[in-house]
C-alpha cells in the first residue's frame, strides 16, 4: 500500500479502519459474498467496503460516496482501499446482488460475530443471556421495495417497511436483524428472529 499523509475529516474512523485491516474483518465478506459481475477496475466486495466506510462516515445515500470517501485518501488508505469506487458503479454492485447474495452477507456477518462478538463468548453457567428483540420503523417512500402502508407510530398514513432485530442487551451488541414489509408485527416475526439470533449463537 502507498504511504501518505493527509488530513481526513473522519480521522477518528481511521482506527477504525485499521482494526479492521488487523483483524481480517472483511476477509470473511471476500470469501464468501460472490456477486456476479464483471470486474473492471474494482471487485464487488471492494464496491461494498466504500459503500461502508460512506454509512460509517455519516452518509445517508449513495451518492455522498462522492463527497465523503473519494475525496477522504486519509481514510480510504485505513481500511485498505487506494483508491475510492465512483458512487454509480456501486449502485450498479447493488443491483446486480440477489437474494443469494444477501444470505451470503449474512453468512459472513455470523463468522465475524461469533469470532468477535461479546454475546457469542457469553458464558451461559454464570448469567443468563439477555436478548432483546424489537420492530423498528423505518420511513420511506412509495417506491421503496416493500414499502406498505402499516403501523408506525406518530406518524400517520405513511408508508414504509420494519427491522426486526435482536440485540444481546449485556453487551449492546447486535445478534441478528432482518427488514419486513410495513404491515408485519412483532408476533408475526418472533419466531424467525428468535431462530435466525439461535442460530447466530449456536
């Protein structure tokens, strides 16, 4: 890797970074997440590490890759990335993965827990484990996939989908998590977020 000195406007997600690079994290998405697609001058798996270093850096679309990352070699060097992918490949990334691929990323995501999540080292002889498990709504627009009118409260005939996600509340850790469409209820889900988080935890 080149070296370089800069500033960076995340220079704390630099660490972040680079604990990463130490401790292979991403290694498990490159092994087993194999979205079909020409690669040109990035790999699939990079275009997914930019898209994270963008959610981690404050993005909230796509887009803001450009004005977040690409400009930032600072941090594109802490997570190991010379160079930054353009926002519009990404999305072309995003759009080529299937549903495969999206049990694929959720197989690498259990590796990395059960290697490194507190949870899964919880020693079950001394305490019991605490597992939270809750609907979260998450607003959207008509044209959002899966979208539906449904529950969300404070806010009235809006449209959107639920997270249901399961936390290990003694180490504010994030066991497992899935997106359903607006109209489910926590009792409709329970059962399979209860099975995806025993599976996480063996």
């Amino acid at each position: 890797m080149e070296k370089y000195t800069g500033f960076s406007g995340h220079a704390s997600l630099a660490g972040v970074g680079m604990w990463m690079n130490e401790n292979q994290i991403w290694k498990a998405m490159e092994e087993r997440v194999k979205i079909k697609q020409k690669v040109i001058k990035h790999r699939p798996t990079d275009k997914l590490k930019d898209l994270l270093i963008n959610i981690l850096a404050g993005g909230h679309a796509i887009a803001d890759v450009n004005n977040r990352v690409r400009v930032d070699k600072t941090i594109q060097l802490a997570f190991g990335r010379d160079i930054c992918a353009e926002q519009s490949t990404i999305s072309e990334t995003l759009d080529a993965s299937t549903a495969e691929n999206v049990l694929e990323f959720g197989d690498a995501l259990k590796v990395i827990y059960q290697k490194h999540g507190q949870g899964y080292q919880h020693t079950y002889e001394n305490q019991c484990q605490v597992l939270d498990i809750d609907l979260s709504a998450m607003l959207s627009g008509k044209q959002a996939e899966g979208a539906s009118k449904g529950y969300f409260s404070g806010h009235e005939n809006r449209r959107g989908r639920q997270l249901g996600r399961v936390t290990a509340s003694l180490y504010d850790e994030i066991v497992c998590e899935k997106l359903y469409p607006g109209t489910v209820q926590l009792e409709k889900n329970l059962p399979e977020l209860i099975k995806m988080a025993e599976n996480v935890l063996d």
